[in-house]
C-alpha cells in the first residue's frame, strides 16, 4: 500500500470517529436538556408548595398562640370582668398584621361539663379551613376558679413514705 493511501484512510477514520463522536455529543446534549426540563417541572412546583405550607404553619403557630395569649389573660379575670373582656375581645396589632383579615371571637358556656371559655380566630387561608378554636373550663357549674382550687388541694406525701421496707 502507498504512504498516500495510508494517509487517506487514516483521515476518513479520523474524520468518520470525529462526525459520531459529535452526534454522540448532540444525542448527550438532548438528553441532558430533556432531563433537565423534567426534573425542573417536577422540583419547581414541589418548592412552591413547600413554601406555602410553611408559610401556613406559621401563621398557624401564631393564631394559636394569639389564642393561648387572649385565653391566659381571660382566665386570671374575675368573672364580671371576663364577660366585659369577651365582649371587647379583638385581635393583636401585630398578629393583625400577619393574619389577613383576622377575627377573633369568644363566649363564656356553663353546662353538665361545667364552665369554662372557647376561643376561636379565623383568618383568611386559602381553601376551606374551620376556626381554631381553644377552650378553658374555669370551673364545675355554680364555683368559681379558688373555690375549685380549694376543694383539690391534696398532700401527694413525700417519695419516701411511698417505698416499702
């Protein structure tokens, strides 16, 4: 074989493995891009999603927290006091503001389980949500918080009279 024929084919190979190798490179490129579509079109909205329940959760925290807050405070009142406090009840300035629309409602019920506060805030969420609701019993029907206080003091004795010989 001559020198020349042997350079001629060496650049057909050369050539030929060059032109596969770059539609290996496209076929590579496509998939790649294909992948990449997929997993942005699966990620993107599982982020967004993530984002708004947690922003949910938090304002969760703080209407229950409200709750806890306004229910504390109603129940170290005297009664009178407490239905005057029931009456004015509103929401917090500052949970005001992180709670669209915010509204805040409570009532005093005595009945057979006895007599006791429920709390309830709503705010708008998105979708159909219920209030949250808490609730404190100040007492059986017809005592106050001390006289019910007074009734359950009890000596639980020392842990050393509890052990045996």
């Amino acid at each position: 074989m001559s020198a020349e024929f042997r350079t001629n084919r060496q650049q057909v190979i050369q050539n030929r493995s060059r032109l596969l190798r770059r539609g290996f490179m496209t076929t590579e490129v496509v998939v790649a891009a294909s992948l990449l579509i997929t997993i942005t079109s699966v990620v993107v909205p599982l982020a967004m999603q993530s984002k708004q329940l947690w922003q949910d959760s938090g304002r969760y925290r703080l209407a229950l927290g409200e709750l806890s807050n306004q229910l504390e405070r109603l129940t170290g009142l005297e009664e009178a006091d407490r239905e005057t406090a029931l009456a004015g009840l509103s929401v917090s300035p500052e949970v005001s503001r992180r709670l669209p629309n915010a509204e805040l409602r409570g009532k005093t019920i005595e009945d057979r389980d006895g007599k006791r506060i429920v709390l309830q805030i709503d705010w708008d969420r998105p979708g159909p949500a219920e209030p949250l609701t808490l609730t404190a019993w100040t007492g059986p029907p017809g005592a106050s918080v001390t006289d019910k206080l007074d009734e359950e003091r009890v000596d639980f004795g020392t842990r050393d009279e509890e052990e045996g010989p």
